[in-house]
C-alpha cells in the first residue's frame, strides 16, 4: 500500500486507490505532501516499511501490529492478503500453499457446523469462527488465552468481532471446558499451539473432556501440523488418534490434522 502511494505522489497525482485493509477493499484517498487523507486526518507515511510487517496509526505514527511480550505476538502479512500472526517467531497458521481464511474455510466444512452450536477451542484469529458463521453455525464458543492475540484481532479486518452468535472468551480451554455442558456442542474445531508449547492440549485428559461435550455422531477436527518425525523423534498425529480413539472418538488423517466422530 505505501508503495502504491509513493508511486502515485511521484506522478504528481491527487488521490490514489488503494486497499487499507489488507485487500479486503479499495479505497480511493486523497494525497497530500506527508501522505494521504483518511476520514478527514491527515496521516503521514511511514518513513521506513519492513518486510511481511501490518502497520496501524496509534495516534502520532504507524507502527507494527505487534505486542513485544514477552512473548512477541506479531501480526504478519502474507501473499494472500489475510495475514496469519507469530509468537516468538512461530508462524501459527498455514501460508505457503495456500491462503489461511481458505484453509479455515475448508477445515470447518469438515465438521459441518450449519444449524449447530460449535467449540473453537484456541480462537487465534478468528479464522475458524468467521467460516463457520459464514456456514450458518447457531452459535460459536471460542477461547483464547492470550490477551496480545485478542489485541492483534482488533487491528486485523479479516478478524470477525464478537457478538451476535460468536461468543469470544479470553481463557484458557484446558481450564474452562470442566464447566461446559455435557453433550453441549454440534461440533469442535481444535487448533492448539505445539505440542512442546501446550501439552496440556493435547493429554487424555483433555480428549476426554471434547468427548464429553460433544454430542453423539459429532465431529472434531484436530490441527496437528505435520513435524517432522525423523527430527522430533515423535509422530504427534498418530499420537493425536490413538489418544482420541481411546477417548470415544473414530478417526481418519486429513490434510495436516486429524478428523474424529464422536462415537
């Protein structure tokens, strides 16, 4: 975007049409000496952009979507418009091969969640919730602990904002789920950080709490990611079903996670 209104100043011209919402829409804005107009302020341009880095205006100057922790919880952009975010660097969502709203879009049509009442375990971005009030979800219940990343979802316009059927709480799932009720969701959506970073996600335990409040026949998918196990030394998907067929699930491998019904 910067680029496009530099280029536009250097011919002289007086508006420029860019997107200021990370190619959400177009926007046609006046240009002045410093920058550009926007809402009746004057905003000047920043002096120096970096690489795969979202800016928001704080009030003096753009500065980084970011929380500098610790951890460093960073809002990042991407090649497909919707940015994905890093804690300490750790990309925490898909981009490579494809955009992250799109792979959301195709999870969450795994688990069918039209009419239902849905579990967003680890909310992030909000990516998972979006897809599924776009498919017509009765409600959504959706956690995340970290209160940085709740802060990124307020400067990211692919984040959806809570209200209406999506319910967002600021929690921690491993916690909270003990008071969910039995058999009280059509169906999960589980996308927890790494195994090394949040164990407690991922134990019998746990499963076993999804399998409660999840109704008969409903569906779960699991993000795993797919580490390398000649590196890491383990096989965390594989490990993910057999925890989850002990718990009361049927599983199949999908993509880069796993798939369960609810027995």
């Amino acid at each position: 975007m910067v680029e496009a209104l530099r280029a536009a100043m250097a011919r002289g011209e007086s508006a420029a049409t860019v997107s200021l919402d990370l190619g959400r829409s177009q926007t046609s804005v006046p240009l002045t000496a410093e920058g550009f107009l926007w809402q009746g302020v004057s905003l000047p341009l920043p002096a120096r952009v970096k690489e795969r880095t979202v800016y928001y205006f704080d009030g003096a100057e753009f500065a980084p979507v970011a929380r500098f922790g610790p951890p460093l919880v960073k809002l990042v952009a991407t090649k497909w418009d919707a940015p994905t975010f890093e804690i300490d660097g750790i990309k925490m969502l898909p981009t490579a091969k494809v955009s992250p709203w799109e792979d959301a879009i195709r999870k969450v049509a795994l688990v069918a969640p039209g009419g239902r009442e849905v579990l967003d375990t680890c909310g992030g971005l909000g990516y998972f919730a979006a897809a599924c009030l776009a498919a017509g979800a009765r409600r959504i219940v959706s956690f995340e602990k970290n209160p940085d990343v709740l802060w990124l979802r307020t400067h990211n316009p692919w984040s959806p904002v809570a209200g209406g059927a999506l319910e967002l709480r600021q929690g921690d799932v491993a916690e909270a789920i003990a008071a969910l009720p039995t058999a009280g969701f059509g169906a999960l959506l589980h996308d927890p950080p790494r195994f090394g970073i949040a164990g407690e996600l991922y134990s019998q335990a746990f499963y076993g709490e999804l399998a409660r409040v999840l109704e008969r026949r409903g569906r779960l998918f699991h993000y795993t990611g797919t580490p390398n196990k000649l590196t890491s030394g383990r096989d965390v998907p594989n490990e993910v079903a057999k925890r989850l067929k002990v718990a009361g699930f049927t599983t199949e491998m999908n993509g880069d996670g796993v798939l369960a019904v609810r027995r």
